[in-house]
C-alpha cells in the first residue's frame, strides 16, 4: 500500500513573497507537488494540496505589512492556541493524580479496508501547531490518507468555509460529495476512533456525539471560546468491556487530557526562553511551514521577539517553574512514569495517550529545548518507539 501513497516532495513555493504579492499574482500561497512514493523518512502521510487565492495585495507596501502581521500573527495564534487568552479560552487545565500504570493491552483497533476506503478527508492545518501535529500522529499511525490545506497564520482566507476558526479542522467528504467537518484535535482522534472501534459508521452522526458548547469570553477582547463536549470519551455504544479494557480507557483518556490541560502549555515557554531559542523557533517554524524567504525573515525577527515576550506570560499563567526546563523535565518524567515498564502505555502498541503525548512533542522536535528533554530524562527511546510505530503505520491494517 506505501507504494501508491501520495506524498509531499518538493517545496513547491519558489516565487519570493515580494513576487507573490505583486499586483500579477493570481495564486498565492502556491503549495507543493504531489509525488508518488512514500518515504518511511517522512514524517506524513499525506499530499498538499493547492488553494487558490485570488489577489490580496496589489501594491508592494502590502507586503511589508503582510509581513509584519504574518510574523505577529504567527505568534498570536500560537499563543492563542495554548491558552493566553487573545479572545480565546483553553480547557483541561486539570493536573491528572499520577497513573497506576495498568499491566492490560489497548484493545486493538483497526481500521479496516471497507471503513479506510469511505474516508477521504482534508486536514487544514499548520504545520508546527502540537494539536495538528497530533492528529497527523494519530491518522499516520493508523495509515489513513490524507489531503493537507496549509493554513496562511494571518489571514486565514482557507478556513472561510468553516464557523469555528481554529486549526485542526478534518473534513471528510463522502461519495456523493457531501462534506463533514471535525474541529477539534481531541474531538477529531474520538470520532474516527468511534468509527473505526465501532459498528457505527455514520460519520455525521458520531460528531453529533461531540457538541459544540460556545461561551463567551470574558476577556478584555471579548470573543467567544468554542469547546466541545466528551471530546476525550471514545463512543462503543455497548457495554461489555472487561474491567480491565475499562481501567485502560480511564488511563488513556486521563492522559490525552493532560496532554491538552498540562504538556501543551509547556512548550512555549521552552522553545521561546530565550531570544537566541525564539529565533530558533521562529525558523523552524518558518522553514517546516514553507515560508518563503521575505517572509522567513520577518517571522524570524518579529515573531520571535513577541513569542519570547507572549511566553514570560504563558509562564507565569501556567505556573512553570523558573526555570522553564525543570517544569518540561518533571513533565516527561510523569509520563514516563505512567508508562511504567511497558512498551507503551497501550502495552505493546501505542494507545491515544501515546499518540497524543508523541505528537504534541513532535512539534519541537529538533529545537534545543528537545534535545535538553531528551538529554535530561528517560524519554528518548519511548519517543523513538513511537515515532517509528507513527512513521511505519504500525496500526494500519497490514501490520
Ligand atoms: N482545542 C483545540 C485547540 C486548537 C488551537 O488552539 N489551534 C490554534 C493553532 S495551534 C489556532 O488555530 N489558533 C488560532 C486562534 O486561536 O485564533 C484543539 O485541540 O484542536
């Protein structure tokens, strides 16, 4: 099957930004080729696909400040994303009481020929937030396919489509053409795992399962937080599971939500301590979204002088210690803890838990602050167990 697998080759953005933005240019945002062949080295599984834009700016003072709200925009959303309240809200702020590190196998879920070939969906995405970054976990370990829309930070013009205006957005569009949207990292892992683990296969019915709860905010901006409710909760209909399965689940589902409430907020503070590490992150993060080079630069400069300022006060919020590293040491080594001897929290697979944990890591991997983690605590050969089992599909059907 790896072999008719489409996958992202080149970094089809050769135009510079300026000539993207000049009053010529029809297709903005160009995104890459499609190849054929799967490398085990990469990372996803999946293709990129193009989006139109028409023109946005046609004068060149555009782009300057483009530029500047991309590299700022950048910033926010990520900040955003990890609770520090420019209009939004972030849930699961809950520390989970230590695990008991249950000796029992996850039971086995699969997803079969009949269920993979109803499934055609598109994540709309960006490429280094930690919530896409673990549905792209969870749908490679499985060996789904998928179409990638890389998501422009700022504008946002890919997800006029949809209400809710955050990423990760899956939508599934069936044979007829109707289409299904699943906002919500948490939610979109529960409702393909309900309908993979399941008899039932109406999608659209497994997210009424999941409903959207707004209130608002009562921040000085205002705006309204969108959550969803039993978003951790994998719906199996019928009774039956042994008390063991049912000690697994409570496990698993204790630790996605420390996933979302705890190890989320602790990566910013890390990765933008310092302004020499903000401007790692900011080019990372610039280099793994395909900017182009105008726009590498500004993210690079801009937006890591208002990450590593935005992070003193995820910091603060989320009470880190003061040294930032010690609270993402003391984090991995709860994990580990909870993994106890086995193999993966889901024994010898990895179970949600183990995904979520993985892929919310994977985000910066790579930057000093991952290096220390590893350097520092027992996590390395869980992180690379997982990695490899994401990476080869290991819970595809063929293996
Ligand atoms: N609870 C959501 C959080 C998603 C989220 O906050 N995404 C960020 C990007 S990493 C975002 O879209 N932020 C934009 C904004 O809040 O305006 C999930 O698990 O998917």
């Amino acid at each position: 099957m790896a072999g008719s697998l489409n996958r992202l080759t080149t970094l089809g953005t050769k135009k510079t930004l300026l000539q993207l933005f000049s009053a010529n240019s029809r297709n903005l945002f160009l995104k890459a080729p499609i190849g054929q062949n799967f490398s085990p080295n990469y990372r996803s599984y999946y293709t990129f696909v193009t989006i139109k834009r028409s023109k946005l700016f046609s004068r060149r003072i555009g782009t300057f400040v483009a530029l500047i709200c991309t590299a700022g925009g950048t910033g926010i959303s990520y900040a955003n994303t990890l609770g520090f309240g420019f209009g939004t809200g972030s849930s699961a702020d809950q520390h989970p009481p230590k695990a008991e590190g249950v000796n029992v196998e996850s039971a086995k879920r699969v997803l079969t020929y009949e269920d993979a070939s109803q499934l055609r969906l598109t994540l709309y995405q960006y490429q280094v937030c930690p919530f896409c970054c673990k549905v792209r976990s969870f749908l490679d370990f499985y060996g789904v396919k998928y179409d990638i829309v890389e998501v422009d930070p700022v504008m946002r013009r890919e997800l006029k489509f949809s209400e809710y205006r955050k990423v990760p957005i899956l939508v599934q569009k069936d044979s007829k053409g109707n289409e299904i949207q699943m906002n919500d990292s948490s939610v979109i892992i529960s409702a393909l795992t309900t309908f993979m683990s399941t008899d039932q296969k109406d999608l659209q019915l497994i997210t009424t399962y999941y409903p959207k709860v707004t209130t608002e905010s009562k921040s000085f901006w205002g705006r309204k937080t969108v959550e969803y409710m039993n978003r951790y909760n994998i719906m199996l209909g019928k009774p039956g599971r042994s008390k063991a399965e049912n000690v697994h689940c409570r496990e698993e589902k204790k630790w996605r939500e420390w996933v979302d409430g705890v190890l989320v907020h602790y990566i910013p503070p890390n990765i933008y301590r310092t302004p020499t590490e903000a401007v790692q992150a900011f080019d990372y993060i610039s280099e793994m979204s395909h900017y182009g080079s105008v726009k590498k630069l500004f993210s690079k400069y801009f937006g890591a002088a208002g990450m590593y300022f935005v992070s003193k006060g995820l910091k603060k919020k989320y009470e880190l210690k003061d040294d930032v590293r010690q609270s993402l040491y003391d984090a991995s080594r709860e994990w580990m803890a909870a993994v106890g001897e086995r193999e993966f929290m889901g024994g010898s697979q990895p179970n949600l838990a183990d995904l979520a944990v993985y892929g919310v890591l994977s985000s910066f991997e790579g930057l000093d602050a991952f290096n220390d983690m590893v350097r520092e605590t027992t996590i390395g050969p869980w992180y690379q167990r997982t990695k490899q089992a994401v990476i080869s599909h290991k819970g595809s059907m063929n293996n």
